[in-house]
C-alpha cells in the first residue's frame, strides 16, 4: 500500500509537469514551423505532423525532468504535511522510499531508452524527408503577390507580381535557379500549378515568357522563348544525416559525430533514473517552507546538468575532448552529486 501510495504522489504531479513542457513545447514548435509555412518554406499541412514528430523527439528529455519534479512536488508536499514524518515514526525505512523512487526511475528509464534509441531516429528521418520534400520545389497555391520566395539555400527564387484567384494562376512570374556556374533565369505572363502524371505531385508550369542562362557576372550565354515550360523539382541526393540513423548502424561506426550521437542516446535513459533519484533529497522541505521551496534550486540544478551536457556534446564531436569517457563523465559527476546526498549519515537524517 506504501509503495503504490508513493508512486501515485510522484505521478501526479509528474504528469501534470509533463503535460505543461509539451504544451510549451508544442506551442514553441507551432510559432516556429507557421512562420516558415508563412514563408512559403514548408506546406502548411505538414506543421501538425512535424510538431508531433519534434515532441516525440523532445519526450526523451521531457519525462526525466518530468519526473524529477514530480518527485520533488510530491515528496515535498508528503514533508510539509509531516506525513513524512509519519512515515519515519512507523518504522518505514529511508532506503525503502528511495528504493520505491529506483524501481519508478527504472520503469521510465525503459520508456525513455525506447524513445531515446528507436522512435528518435524515426522521427529524426520522417522530419528529414518532409523537409526535404518542402525544400524540392515551390507550391503556387501557398505563395502571395509581391514577394520574393527562395528554396535550397537562395539557389532557386520566385516572384509573382499577382494572383488570379479566381482562374488559380500567377501572373507575371519570374523564377532563377542557379546551375553550378551558371544562372537560369524564366520570365513567363502566367504560371499554375499542375499534376505531374509520372511522379504524381504538383508542379510549376510557366506559360508564354523567355528562358535566359546567364554567367554569374551576368554575361547572356543563351536566350529562348517558350509557350510551356514545367519547373520539376530538384532531385533528393541521399545525405548521411547520424540522428537519422539506427542505433544499430550508429554501434559499428567508428566516426568520433556518430560515436557522440550513440552516447548522447544512452546517456537519456541513465539521466532518468539518477534525476528520479535526485529529487529525493532535493524535496526536503519544511511545513513552513512549502511543497515548492526547492523548486529553483531544482531548476538551476537541471538546467547546468542539461546544458553542460550538449557543451560536452560539442567539445567532444570537435575532438577537444576525448571519446572516452566522452559523455559519460557527465553521468559519473552527477552520481558522485548523488551518491554524497545519499550517505547514510547524511540522508537519512535529512528523511527524518
């Protein structure tokens, strides 16, 4: 009955904390895609779907600290109602309210590996192939008049003077695309968007306007007219990208990035439990102090603890620091952290 009282202290307001970072989260991900989809830089369709993907990413760091400060919540308001206490007069031993505390971190440690080492590469590739997909070409129907829209790094820019609602086309287009040296500039009265029969998607078609290849101090090497011309878009060249990669492929690679990507995945679910562990003593706390005493102490803790790591997270992939213990010594500072609050002189006349 204790340990499931226990648990369901912690969980409670785990979750609530939990639901609060992915709506922040999700919030700060929506302002970021809608001002690109504004842009013309991605569909507008494809935001939901890429919020969901980068919060499945973010779950893997937002249940520790979830669960971190649910242990601290519901730990600290246990102290300040001196139920604690009474817990202490009844005989339960410190050690088996830390052990209840181990056997939760370890349960979302398995959870959080399973996003950490699986679902994150997933997404990472899914996130990848949409945006790739985005960046291919240009759909007309997302685009406004007068205004200057580029895609693949500024190597392809279109501009519409107006916009026939009403007969769905552009008018007056201009378009340049940059081919290695050479510049292609398409100058039509109308343009709309078609369905490609071959490949299925939509594409620009330009009608009646000129076609020039330029060099790019701007000398004219050739001049075209045309009654139709269709924009295709550009080729996806395959790119290794390593938080794409399968855990699998990452732990036969002997790359110092893809060795830091693998530890960074397994430093997640490690993280879990010691920041579980972590908020044991950090909850002790008062009736006069209150259940959120050490809230920021709390924060400032996790907050060096997180960004130190993707310091380290840099230092190493640059080589200045070396691959081992690489990220690991992060986790070996922390359970020192730990193992010195959890002494038994010390702890457990901080339970008491």
């Amino acid at each position: 009955m204790l340990v499931k009282y226990l648990i369901r202290e912690v969980l409670k307001p785990s979750a609530v904390v939990c639901g609060l970072l992915v709506a922040l989260f999700a919030g700060y991900s929506w302002v970021t895609f809608l001002a690109k989809a504004v842009n013309a830089l991605l569909p507008v369709n494809m935001i939901l779907t890429l919020i969901a993907l980068k919060v499945g990413i973010a779950l893997e760091v937002l249940i520790p600290i979830s669960l971190y400060f649910g242990v601290i919540l519901g730990f600290g308001r246990l102290y300040t109602d001196s139920e604690m206490k009474a817990f202490m007069a009844c005989g339960v031993s410190p050690y088996r309210i830390l052990l209840t505390v181990f056997s939760l971190s370890c349960l979302v440690a398995v959870l959080v590996s399973i996003f950490s080492l699986y679902l994150r590469p997933l997404a990472y590739e899914e996130i990848y192939r949409l945006r790739d997909e985005g960046e291919a070409g240009f759909r007309l129907s997302n685009l406004d008049a007068g205004h200057f829209y580029e895609r693949r790094n500024g190597s392809l820019v279109f501009f519409a003077e107006d916009i026939d609602e009403q007969h769905q086309k552009l008018n007056e287009v201009f378009v340049q695309s940059e081919h290695g040296e050479t510049l292609q500039v398409f100058s039509a009265k109308t343009a709309q968007e078609q369905l490609d029969p071959q490949s299925g998607i939509s594409i620009p078609v330009l009608f009646d306007g000129f076609e020039y290849k330029l060099t790019r101090e701007g000398e004219i090497k050739h001049i075209s007219s045309f009654s139709r011309m269709a924009i295709y878009p550009q080729e996806l060249v395959a790119e290794y990208r390593r938080k794409a990669e399968s855990t699998q492929n990452l732990l036969q690679s002997d790359s110092r990035k893809d060795i830091t990507e693998l530890q960074w995945r397994f430093l997640a679910p490690f993280s879990a439990i010691l920041m579980g562990l972590l908020g044991v003593p950090l909850s002790r706390a008062s009736p006069r102090q209150g259940k959120y005493a050490k809230i920021f102490t709390a924060t400032v803790i996790f907050s060096v603890y997180y960004f130190t790591g993707l310091m380290v997270r840099n230092l190493v992939e640059q080589g200045i620091l070396p691959i081992i213990p690489g990220l690991w010594w992060i986790v070996l500072v922390l359970g020192a952290l730990l193992a010195y609050w959890l002494a038994p002189s010390r702890f457990i006349r901080g339970m008491s």
